[in-house]
C-alpha cells in the first residue's frame, strides 16, 4: 500500500500550495485544484483517502463538494476550509459529514494533525 493520497481543492493558489509542501514532507502524495470540477473529475479517475476543500468558490461550491464525496466514496474524509467560517455553515457542513472544519487562516500544525487524525495515523512530532 503506497502513501495516502490527499486531495485539495482550493481557488487560492497559495493555500493549496502551503498545503501540499508540508503535507509532502509528512509522506502524502498530494494533489491540488484550483476549482471543484477537475478535482470531481480527477476523483473518478485516482484513489484518494482525504479531500480538502474551500468552502466558497467560484462553480461548484465546497458544500456541493462534499455532498458529491460523501454519495460517491462515502469512505473518503473530507475536512472544510474557508474565510467565511459562520455558525451556520459549519453546522451544515457537519451535518454534511465533514470529518474537520477550519477557518482562514488556520495555524499548518493543526492543519496537519488533522490530516493524521483523518487517516487513523499518529501525527509527526515537529
């Protein structure tokens, strides 16, 4: 069994990008989207074990994402992110199954210690 796949679909270049360096240098394999339709698209294509995704954006939003993940690959964990972090999106987003949520800007160590949790592996100790 190779590395655990991480999926992160965000329209902030710099988010995916931060994402994918320190989640590359914990051992995933790491793949980032500007917008949702690739990233649904790609879904079909590769095995993935988490999915991050920005909850407003532009198209397919991350609420329509997680709905998409959790009716295809209902074993997929799916972790929110967003600078639009209120009560009511995040109720709903749970309700959704999202396995985290975190608002922008988020600290990276508890970014990461999430994907760990999300995977049922120990975190790294920085």
């Amino acid at each position: 069994m190779g590395a655990p796949r991480i999926m992160i679909i965000d329209d902030e270049q710099i988010v995916g990008n931060m994402a994918k360096m320190h989640l590359t240098k914990e051992g995933f394999e790491v793949e980032t989207f500007l917008s949702a339709t690739p990233a649904l698209e790609r879904l079909e294509q590769a095995h993935f074990d988490v999915v991050v995704t920005d909850l407003k954006m532009k198209g397919v939003d991350g609420m329509e994402v997680l709905r998409t993940v959790k009716r295809k690959h209902p074993k997929i964990k799916v972790i929110m992110i967003t600078a639009f972090a209120h009560l009511n999106t995040s109720i709903e987003a749970f309700r959704g199954e999202v396995f985290d949520f975190f608002p922008k800007p988020f600290k990276i160590k508890d970014f990461v210690a999430s994907i760990h949790r999300a995977l049922g592996l120990q975190a790294k100790e920085a």
